[in-house]
C-alpha cells in the first residue's frame, strides 16, 4: 500500500499547491484593483477584470480534480475532511477573485472620473494594502499550517473592519461635500473589500480547524 | 447490494429533505425581514436575527452529515456529484439565511427610526416578495428536480436586477430628499436582497446542471 498512499499524498499536495496559486493571483488581483481604483486607471482596471476568468477556470478545474480524487481514492476521516475543506477553500478565494473584480469594475465605470474623492484616497489605500497582507499570509497558512499565523489573520480583519468604519465616518461627516454617486460608490468598494478579508479570514479558520481540530473563534 | 442502495438512496432523501427545509426557513427569514425593514418593527427584527443561528446549527449538521455519508457509503460518479452538490447548496442556503440577518440588523440599528423612506417602501416590499417568490420556487426544484422551474429562477432574478437598478434610480434624482446616511442603508439593503436572489439562483444552477450535465447559462 506504501506507493499507493504516497500517489494519494502526492495528489493532496498538488491541491494544496493550487489553492496557493489561487490565493496569489487573486493577492495580485486586488492590489492591482486597489491602485486602478486609486489612480483612475482604465486599461489596469481591465487587466483585473480579464484575469478573474483565469481565477474561475483555475477553481473549476481544481474542484473537478478534488471530486475525482474523492472518487478514486475514496479517502475516509482526515483525509476526505481535508478534501472538503479544499473544495471549500477554492470557493473562498473565487471569491475573493469576484470582489477585486467588481472594485475594478467600479473603476471602469466611473473612468476618466474617479471614484474615490482624495479625502478617501489614504484610507482605500490601507484597505488595500491589508487585503493584500492578508492573502498573502492565507496562501503561507494553506502550504505551512502554521495555526500561529493563521490567528494573526484574525487581526489583521479586525484591522479591515476599524478602516471600514473610518470610511463610514468619511462619508456621515456632515460636511461631506460630495454627492449620492459617490456615497454609493464607497459604500459598495467598503463592502467589497470587508468581504475580500472575510473569505480570507475563512480560509485560516479552515487550516486552524483542520490542524488543531478547533474552532478558532 | 439491494438494501445496501436502498439505506444510501435514503440517506439522499434525507440531506434533500433537510435543503427543502433550509430553504423554507430562510424564506420565512426574508419575508419577516422584509416586514420589520418596512414597519420598523423591532422585535420581528429581533427574530429573524435570533432564527438564523437555527439555519447556522442545521447547515453545520447537515454538512457534517453529506461528509460521513460519502466516507461510509463511498459513492462515485452522480452520486457523489449530488452530495457534493449538497454541500454547495447548503453553503447558498445558510449565506442566504445572513442576507435576510444582516437586513433585520439595519431595521435594528435604525429603530426607532425607519431605515426606509416612504418613496421606497414599494420598491423594497417588490424586493421582499420576488426574494420570498425565488427561495419558495428553490425549495421546491430541490425536491422536484423540475428544470422548467430551474430556469424560471433565472427570470425571477432579472426582475430583482430591474428593482435593484430602480433603487438607484431613485437615490440618484437630483431631488433626493434624504441624507447620505439612508443612502449608505439602501445601497446595503439592496445589495443584501440582489445577493439572496443570486444564491437562490446559484441553487437552480447545481439542480439543473445535476439533471442534464448542462449549465444553463
């Protein structure tokens, strides 16, 4: 059973090495989103909205070989728990491919306009800049399993939601002089990016599930 | 092998019966949501938050069980495609339950006061039905396995994209009386019940591309 057990590894690893792939294309994603966005750049905006179909292609191709796996192997406790949590994670981080797509897409429909006023612009950015930190440690947490990290995750969103609310306060001041358009603009990129860290943030409570057999929160 | 098929096929009856059952709580959850949203009613507000931590239990069950059934039962092929699936309608089904959730959260946080000005009562009430029309058809394609109602859902969900798109319409008349505070609630509001709809949709696909091996879009 000894070359049989390690094809099987062999096959999980490779899952594991595509979830990875997965997180970093959409960690370039949505830092390439975030300074479209900030900069009003059209053809950057498109170039994120292209790429997403790769990110699709990538996860239906991957939850068609973690089924075939199953099929084939037919894995039992530990193992097929960590083919499903795999199929689960994939979701995850299409997700968050989804979430820089409508940022760019925002972009795109409001260029040669901007869509974020510069009294935003500092408070998007760190929004941005903590997405990208935090897919970043999430493909590290898939390939390490460091639980350690994967808490960090944690604060790192904790950090998501305090700029969320500071973009709240932005737009409630009762001197924000500018219009609906745009309110409505800041709160959907809010909502989008607040989501981009919660999938992320599931992710590592999957990896921290499996390796300790807790939840984390 | 007969009885042996027999108990497995009665195990799908049941995950089946228990996503029918998903489906009509968070159908029961819209509408309540819906209702509160409209009347300022703070304590219909108050249940819908407090049922959905029932969807919550009853996914997890239910998830826990799909798993135990495919390591026990080692199904391949369709059989294993359709607990699979399962798994992924359970998922829209309890992200479904949070949309109507994180609607009675804004009805609770603006109570007193009404989160919806009267010139989108209508528009909000039409939102509210189509959402409740889509999640009641759902459950029932997941028992029938009716494609013709599979594809109607399609429909249904460009009706929500019309009234989602009057949303807008609304708050960007130069003559919107209401602050940005609303603004940022409705633009929520809306997003919530074009997402529902959106994993009700999610839901007709799995059953429709599990009976022909077609995606129907």
């Amino acid at each position: 059973m000894t070359w049989l057990r390690s094809a099987f590894q062999d096959e999980l690893d490779g899952v594991t090495a595509t979830l990875v792939g997965l997180s970093s294309l959409v960690s370039d994603a949505i830092s390439k989103a975030t300074h479209a966005l900030l900069t009003a750049n059209l053809s950057e905006a498109e170039a994120v909205i292209a790429a997403d179909d790769r990110v699709d292609d990538i996860q239906h191709e991957l939850d068609a070989r973690i089924i075939d796996i199953i099929a084939r192997q037919q894995p039992v406790a530990s193992d097929l728990r960590a083919l499903v949590t795999a199929l689960r994670m994939s979701a995850d981080l299409e997700r968050m491919g989804d979430m820089a797509h409508h940022i760019a897409k925002i972009t795109r429909l409001r260029h040669p306009g901007a869509a974020v006023p510069s009294e935003l612009l500092l408070t998007i950015e760190e929004m941005g800049k903590v997405a990208r930190t935090i897919s970043d440690k999430v493909g590290g947490i898939i390939n390490s399993r460091d639980i350690d990290k994967a808490l960090e995750v944690e604060r790192d969103d904790d950090e998501m939601d305090k700029l969320h609310r500071k973009l709240f306060t932005t737009l409630l001041d009762p001197k924000w002089p500018h219009g609906i358009e745009t309110a409505i603009d800041i709160t959907l990129i809010g909502r989008y990016y607040e989501r981009y860290a919660d999938h992320a943030v599931s992710v590592a409570r999957r990896v921290y599930f499996q390796v300790t057999g807790k939840f984390s929160k």
